[in-house]
C-alpha cells in the first residue's frame, strides 16, 4: 500500500465443520437477512485464520496477531457504548514480520453462550469472532458473525389462560387459550364464548404484540410491534355462540421471550383480542404468553458411543428390574395425579372487565354494579365476588364518541 497505509493483507476466519453445520437467519441492522452458522450454548467455537498478502514477495510488519471471541449488545440510541458481556482473547503470533501466506489455527473450548441472538428496534445483541492484525499506523480488523440458538425443555407446568372480560351491562365474553407458553412452532387453540351481547359487534381479531423495552429509569424505551394479526370473527354474534381460535406460530417472525437480558433489554410477547362495533369504536384486552424455543431430542444408536447433538439431552436406556419400574410407574401415576388436580384449580375462570381507555366517551350507559352475576349463567360459574376485567377502549377510535357522559 502507498506510503503504508492501506492493508496489504487479507484475512480469511474458517470454522472447522462450517460445511455441515447448520444455519441460521438472523436479521440485520438495515432489516435485511442473512444466513449464519449455528452454535448452542457451551459448544466449542475452533478453526483457522488464514492471513494472505496482497502482494506477493512483500513484507508485512506487524506488532503481533490476535483473535477475540466477542458477545455484545448495541443500543442503537448509544451508539459509541457497547456493552460486551463476553470477551475471549487468543493470540495467534508475537510481533515479526509475514513474508509468506500463514494459516494459524484456534480454539475457544466449551464457550458459555447464555442469551440468543436478536436485533430489534433499538438493540442488537450478536456474537462474532474478531481477528486483529496491529500496525502501527492502522490496524487490519476482520470480523465474522454467527448465530446463537437458546434451547428450553418443555415446560413442566403449562397451565391455560382463562378469563371473562366484559363491557358493564352491554357485553360478557369469556375467551380461553390452552396454554400459557408455546413454543416458536407451536399452535395456539382457545374459545371465544359470548355469554352477553347488547352491542353491534362487527367483527373480532387476534393479534400477536411483541414489546421490546430497552434501557432503564428515565432512559427506558418501549416499541411495540404487531407482528401478526388473525381475524376470528366477522359479523354480529348472538348469545351463546362460541367462536374457536387456532392460530399457528411457525409461520411468523418470533423469537423466545427474553426478560432482563444483561438487565439491558428484554422481549415480550402477548395476545391481544380486539372487538370492533359497527361505530368503529375498538375494545381490547391483552394477555402475556411466554415463547421458547424447542431443541430436537436425538437418540444415539444402541451399543454405540455417538455424542449427542449439541445442546440436547439424550436419554439413558432404563435398565431397572420390573419391580422398581412397577414403582416408578406408581409413583409417575401419583406425580400426575397431583399435578393435574393443581391444574384444574388454576383453570377456574376469572371474572374480569372491558376497561374503556381514559377520556374516551360513549353513548353507552353503563352501571357501576356487575350486571352479570344475578342475570348470566356462565357455563363456568365464577364465584360472586370476583371481579369482572375491563376491555381497554382505543380513545379516539370511533366517530360517534361527543357523548358527555365520561366512562373509565
């Protein structure tokens, strides 16, 4: 290079295996995809860094080659502070001359890789390996991103969602969801069940919501994003009619949900069913689920040694006697027999109201007592005294709202 500045060599960061290791998409900071390879938490990240000059019969001075292992988070509204919660160094040769092309091989064993990877609104959280030629003048940086996955087990207790939401004295709707936490190719089923209708419903929708809130105190930044939205529901409904949902996850851009990350940023996601009447006016209430991500759980072949897949656990054989399985099988009925008695007590249903979002107005009359508890037999009688939830009211969403009479 001219007067010595420039770089007079190239670098080139293989990974051993990047063949037939899988990929992954990852979203970029512009909103493009590109396809990285795959790593799991405490896999071993190793392979070589080739150094070619650009040309040939030169000489390259340099005060030593090294290369790091960086986790990082970005905040987008912090651009010069990068927060690294990971920060492996290595280095690959002292300070000399390359006179020739030189391969130097690496090796970060069993690295812990606690969080995915993830690019949002206002943060980026990613994993790269940083090769660094240092000169004098200008160093030569090359970098090389890759994707990390988080795997979960299934979640021993999965209990669903159900609750009955309502407008005083105009609608009573009990919704449930058979889960509380899916897993990224899972599928959402519930119910819709309109126990009272004194409104003109023109039509019902689901809506998947993920919030990213990023920083903290004063400095706190919340985006939400829909990601997906699915009609259930087009037409007045009656009284007694039940309204099934099945939404399917896989086909939507999701990830796990992230809480507290590096107490930096965290991702949530919820279901928001929204009614809309035939003024336009929208109520809605939103209900948190927790996404994970599901690892494949391979066998090795019988009598054969074969590590397992990364990230996964394998099974050992059972070679109790029929006896102590005959117990552990007692013992699993009894687990299970537990287990489903707490699960029906966590599904009685919860009485809960429509809320109409503040300053909006409605020629509604609406009453301050529960409506529901003498006149409706729900088909899951709730006790007397439990509190119906509100729908939260959109303000500013219909055209018939210069009523003067103020409703919460």
């Amino acid at each position: 290079s001219f007067f010595g500045f420039g770089q007079s060599a190239e670098i080139e960061i293989y990974l051993d295996g990047q063949e037939s290791r899988k990929t992954a998409e990852v979203k970029t900071e512009d909103g493009k995809k590109e396809r990285l390879l795959l790593y799991y938490d405490g896999e071993t990240v190793s392979g070589k860094v080739n150094i070619s000059l650009k040309k040939p019969g030169s000489k390259l001075e340099h005060q030593g080659i090294k290369i790091e292992f960086i986790g990082q988070i970005e905040m987008f509204y912090d651009r010069g502070n990068h927060h690294e919660f990971i920060s492996l160094v290595k280095e690959l040769a002292r300070p000399g001359d390359m006179i020739a092309h030189t391969s130097y091989p690496f090796e970060f064993s069993c690295v812990e890789k606690p969080f995915e990877v993830y690019t949002g609104a206002n943060v980026r959280l990613r994993y790269f390996l940083k090769v660094t030629i240092i000169r004098r003048l200008a160093d030569i940086v090359k970098e090389l991103d890759i994707a990390v996955h988080t795997l979960s087990s299934y979640p021993e207790m999965n209990n669903s969602i159900k609750m009955e939401v309502g407008i005083e004295d105009c609608l009573h709707i009990e919704f449930e969801y058979n889960k509380s936490k899916y897993h990224l190719k899972d599928v959402i089923v519930g119910k819709i069940y309109f126990l009272l209708v004194r409104i003109k419903i023109k039509h019902m929708e689901i809506a998947i919501i993920k919030k990213e809130t990023t920083g903290t105190g004063p400095n706190t930044f919340t985006e939400n994003e829909t990601i997906a939205k699915y009609e259930i529901m087009d037409g007045a409904p009656v009284r007694g009619e039940s309204i099934p949902i099945r939404v399917f996850l896989a086909g939507y851009e999701l990830t796990p949900t992230m809480r507290d990350i590096n107490k930096k940023f965290s991702v949530r996601y919820f279901l928001n069913l929204v009614l809309m009447d035939t003024e336009d006016r929208r109520y809605f209430k939103q209900q948190e689920i927790t996404l994970w991500r599901k690892g494949s759980r391979v066998k090795p072949p019988p009598l054969q040694t074969n590590s397992p897949v990364p990230g996964d656990k394998v099974r050992k054989p059972n070679l109790q006697s029929p006896a102590i399985l005959a117990g552990t099988q007692n013992l699993t009925n009894t687990a299970q027999q537990f287990a489903q008695q707490e699960e029906d007590e966590d599904k009685q249903a919860t009485k809960e109201d429509f809320l109409r979002a503040p300053n909006s107005q409605s020629n509604d009359k609406l009453n301050s007592s529960d409506p529901f508890d003498q006149r409706i037999a729900s088909p899951t009688e709730s006790p007397p005294d439990s509190q119906i939830q509100n729908m939260t009211r959109e303000a500013g969403d219909g055209q018939n709202d210069n009523s003067n009479d103020n409703t919460e």
